[in-house]
C-alpha cells in the first residue's frame, strides 16, 4: 500500500456528541438546579465541584476561578505568602 503525501487524512480527535450523549442527563439535572438556585458562582455546586476535583488530583483542596487570568493571580498571590 503506497501512502500519497497529496492525499489527506481526517483523524477524528474526540467525538463530543458523543460524549455528551452518555452524560446528558447528568449534565441537564446539574444545569437545572445551578439555574433554579440561582447562584451561579459560588454556592453548593462549586464547592462540590471542587471538592470532588480536589479528590481526584489528590490535593488537599481545589479552588475554582472564573478564568485563566484569575486562577494565575490567585496563585501569584498564594506564593506571595
């Protein structure tokens, strides 16, 4: 079998849909009660959140940002300490 370098390759990397298909319900009854809590930063889902993230990276404790730029600040100022 002869390879032809003109020729293109599509290699699906990841298939969302697909994935999103196995845990759409989870996700849809967490974004129920986020939107019928009405606390969308903070709150009992964030801090379960992190305390399930923190487990699996087996850290004492994780804290979520609301972006890169925070997280990145927040570690500034933790090592500034």
């Amino acid at each position: 079998m002869s390879h032809n370098p003109n020729q293109s390759e599509t290699i699906p990397l990841l298939d969302l849909k697909a994935q999103y298909a196995q845990v759409e319900s989870e996700i849809q009854t967490a974004l129920r009660r986020v939107c019928e809590s009405g606390r969308f930063a903070l709150g009992p889902e964030v801090e379960a959140f992190e305390a399930e993230f923190a487990r699996y990276c087996e850290a004492d404790r994780a804290v979520a940002t609301n972006s890169g730029t925070r997280s990145e600040e927040h570690t500034s100022e933790l090592q500034s300490h």
